[in-house]
C-alpha cells in the first residue's frame, strides 16, 4: 500500500510541476504574433530584411578554395586565389 501511495505522490507532484512550468512559459498566438511582428520592424529598421548578409564567394580553379570574389586573381575567365596560385596552374 505504501508503494501506491508512494507513486501516486510522485505522478501528482510531475503533474503539478509540468503544469505551473506550462503556464509560466506559455504565450497565447496573438503574443506570438505581436513578437514576430516586433522583430521583423527591427530588422526592417536595420535595413537587413531584404539583404542576403555575407558577400560573393568564387573557387579556386587551381586549389578549390572558396574565397570572396573582390580578392580574385583573374586569368583570361579562370579564377584564383592569390598570384601563386596562378602561377602553379599550368592551364593558360
């Protein structure tokens, strides 16, 4: 009999915990809304909405590295990553 009422006293009290722990962190969907609605001014007010973040990538036609497109050493349309590169790459 004990053991019973022994469970029965840990089922009541992982309820009773589960539920105040719910309606502590529990937002109704208008809340919900209202916060999406607050981020996305901010990010508009910032002007990152509409703007990928981060800048072109290209490979390295001799070494495979991606590296930013502004730092690209060209040759005729191949595409390096720095001078040396360039000139280990036997294709011309």
């Amino acid at each position: 009999m004990g053991r019973i009422l022994f469970f029965l006293f840990l089922i009541a009290a992982v309820w009773i915990a589960w539920t105040l722990r719910r309606k502590r962190n529990a937002l109704d969907n208008e809340e919900r809304r209202e916060l999406k609605r607050l981020r996305e001014k901010e990010r508009e007010s910032q002007g990152r909405a509409n703007q990928p973040s981060g800048e072109p990538m290209v490979k390295c036609d001799a070494c495979g590295v991606y590296f930013p497109k502004k730092d690209a050493v060209l040759r005729g349309e191949r595409v390096y990553c720095s001078k040396a590169c360039r000139d280990r790459d036997n294709v011309k």
